[in-house]
C-alpha cells in the first residue's frame, strides 16, 4: 500500500507500530491521529477507517469560520472529538 496526502504509512520491520498516520494542517492547526493494523485488524481496515476520518475533518475544516486567519477553538475541539472517536 502506497501513502496518500495526508495518509501516510507506516511499515518498519523494527517498529512498534504499522498502520497509517492522518496528519492535516490547516489555518495554522495539525490534527494527527494514528490508525494501527492491529487495532482495525488489517492495513486495509486500517486505511478505510482513516480515509472516512478525513473526509469528515476536512468537511468541518473547509465549512469552518475564521478568526484572522485561524480556526476557532470551536472548530478545533469538534475536529479534535471526530479523532477520538474515529473507530
């Protein structure tokens, strides 16, 4: 499997850890969330999980309002609830 943007994987034979990392910046704020193999079952599964998650930040990110040049804290504790629930 080959990283998407803002999706990258994460395979390293000596590592903890394989799966994808969502990782988005915008207006000056990064929200990252990590999305293991493990935990999904498969690096598909894995992969699936995080593409719905991002589509659902980047939906509240682009309809969001702006502070001079910066997303609200509303904005960004909504953003920050849809990655501690992505399942």
């Amino acid at each position: 499997m080959k990283s998407k943007r803002n999706l990258t994987r994460f395979t390293y034979e000596s590592a903890a850890f394989e799966g994808w990392r969502l990782c988005i910046s915008r207006a000056g704020t990064t929200f990252t969330k990590y999305f293991p193999d493990k935990k999904f079952g498969s690096g598909k599964k894995s992969l699936a999980a995080a593409e719905v998650t991002l589509v659902e930040i980047k939906t509240l990110i682009e309809g969001a309002k702006r502070v001079d040049g910066k997303l609200t804290a509303t904005t960004i504790k909504k953003a920050e609830k849809i990655l501690a629930e992505a399942v």
